[in-house]
C-alpha cells in the first residue's frame, strides 16, 4: 500500500465518523485486482469484527451455490424442496422471485405460536417452517422482492444437500471476538456485541441464509478478490462460467436490477456511486456493510460499519455517505 493511497481512503473514514455515519468504520479496497488501501476510524481497527448481517447471503449462500454448481451437484433450474411441499428453483430463490414476502417478525411468531421458546430449538424452526409454508402458498404473479425469508430456506436447502448446518459450512458464524457492538436490542433486553444483530437470525439460532455471519474487511476483501479471480477464469474452487452466469444481466426480472444473489447499480442513487461500470455487482448489509465489485478495472471496495448503534438518523447519512465514499475512491484512483 503506498502513502498516499492509505492517506486517501483515511481520510474518507476519518469524514464518515465527523459524519456521524457510525463508531465504527473499516475498509478495504483493491484495484486491477490488488490491495491498495486497509484502514479503520473511530472504534475500530483494521482487525475489528463486524456483523456483516445481509452479507452473510452472497459470502455464504450464494457462494456455497456457485462452489456446488461448479461441481455439478445440481443446476440452477432444479427444484428446492420448501415449507409446506412447496418448490421453488435455485435460480428464483437466488434472485429474489420466489414469491415470499421481504420479511416476517419470526420472533413475534415463535413467542405467539409457542410459549418458552429458546433460540434456534427444533419447535421454533418447525413454527417458522410453518407460517413460511403459508407464505409460499400465497405466492401471485411471480416478481423480484428482496427476501430473507427466501434466503432462510435456501439454507435450509444447502444443509440437506451437505447434510452438515450453515455453522459446518462456514467459518463466518461464530468469530466473534473482537466484534464491533451493534447497540442495544429492546426485546432481547441488551446491548449487543459479538451477538447478532438481526432478530430473525437470532430467533434463529444465530446461523441461518440470510444474517449471522461476521468478518472483518480484510476477510471480505480477500473473499471478493477470489470471486473476482473465478470471472476472470483464474479461480480455484469456483468455474468462471458460473460465476459470470451468476452476474449476467440478462438474470435481472423487468424492473429489478437484482441478478443472482447480487444487486447491480441502478442509472441513478446507486450506494456504488456514480462511477461503477455496467459490470459492476454489489450487496449492502443492514448494520452497515457493503461491498462492491467491478469486474471492468479489478476495483473492489469494503465498507464495515456499525451505523446500527449509532445515533438516530445513521440509516439517512450512510444512505449519502456510501455513494461519496465510493466515488472519492473511484476518482483517488482514476477509474471515474
């Protein structure tokens, strides 16, 4: 990393933390496929732990995806068993077009339909399967919703495929020691560190497809450095094919600008910014987390936040905060 470089993308999160964007900040850039820049502002260092909440799905789900199809396990048209004797496609789950609704208060559920409830046990899934079931089945005209629900059951299905849990599967759940805190949750009573944010997944067990996993920057970055070895036919344990395929705009459904597992920039008030290529993908996670890939010039940026226990307003000012903080790199790095 050159000075000048690490100066630049400092500066950017000394900014956010006047801002007041969140305690915590932390990134990690590469371009032409390289690192260029780590650092952190505020509470945090560039080994600080953050819950990367919705990240979880493309660093665990969607990849596990990629990782078997590459393999040959199964094609991306097969059918998904689901609640309730429903079946979806692989493809319509990862792009958000099973037809389930964006959400549901699993813990409202669980503490209604069974009294003394512990996270994660056989009764609360067998609650939440069932009230999913119903869901399914309620399924119109087929569109893209982004939907963690859809993701819970696409975990559900990656650990019948492997017969070991998402915990198995991925190192990403549970590392969490030296994690950045998210603030405190009313029903849970608490202030949260090292402990999910997202009330679902805990509801959950603390695992599942669509939260729950934690990582720092440099983790993330190292992540997308290797999805972006795979495009460009250079990968290990993933097929470039499958990964462009996954990325392909032609996956997007009218009016959505969701390919498979990953968003892409929309013509205007992109969190890429302004300056992200046609090929460009990317995915935000809700405590504050974001990473984005652009496959034109190898560029990857890393934004970990914990704007969730921040001050009021924190959602508004990453909202404006993100799509500056990556044009200043775009345009530190002459890629604008």
């Amino acid at each position: 990393m050159s000075r000048d470089d690490a100066s630049a993308l400092q500066e950017l999160l000394e900014e956010g933390l006047r801002d007041r964007v969140a305690p915590a900040l932390s990134a990690w850039v590469a371009v032409d496929g390289a690192l260029r820049a780590h650092g952190a502002a505020g509470e945090a260092n560039p080994d600080t732990v953050f819950d990367l909440a919705s990240l979880t799905k493309p660093m665990v789900v969607v990849t596990q995806v990629m990782e078997d199809v590459s393999r040959g396990l199964y094609q991306l048209d097969d059918p998904v068993e689901l609640a309730g004797e429903q079946r979806r496609t692989y493809r319509e789950l990862l792009g958000h077009r099973s037809g389930l609704p964006a959400w549901e208060d699993l813990w409202a559920v669980a503490t209604a339909e069974s009294p003394g409830w512990t996270p994660g046990d056989p009764e609360v899934w067998r609650v939440v399967e069932g009230r999913i079931a119903t869901l399914l089945e309620r399924r119109g005209e087929p569109k893209t919703v982004y939907s963690d629900l859809g993701y819970i059951q696409l975990g559900l299905a990656l650990e019948r495929v492997h017969g070991r849990t998402l915990r198995e599967l991925s190192d990403r759940f549970g590392r969490t020691a030296g994690a950045a805190p998210t603030g405190p949750c009313p029903r849970r009573r608490t202030h949260l560190s090292g402990v999910v944010h997202d009330l679902n997944c805990w509801t959950l067990g603390g695992a599942a497809g669509h939260a729950g996993a934690f990582g720092s920057a440099a983790e993330v970055g190292h992540w997308a450095l290797e999805l972006l070895r795979a495009y460009e036919d250079r990968g290990d344990r993933l097929d470039g094919g499958v990964v462009r395929e996954f990325w392909d705009r032609g996956q997007r459904s009218e009016g959505s600008t969701w390919v498979l597992g990953w968003d892409t920039p929309s013509p205007s008030g992109s969190s890429g910014g302004r300056f992200m290529s046609d090929k460009a993908v990317g995915h935000l996670g809700f405590t504050g987390t974001s990473v984005w890939l652009d496959p034109a010039c190898g560029f990857i940026a890393v934004l970990l936040t914990n704007r969730v226990a921040g001050p009021e307003g924190s959602q508004d000012r990453i909202r404006t905060y993100r799509p500056r903080f990556h044009d200043a790199l775009r345009q530190h790095f002459r890629l604008n």
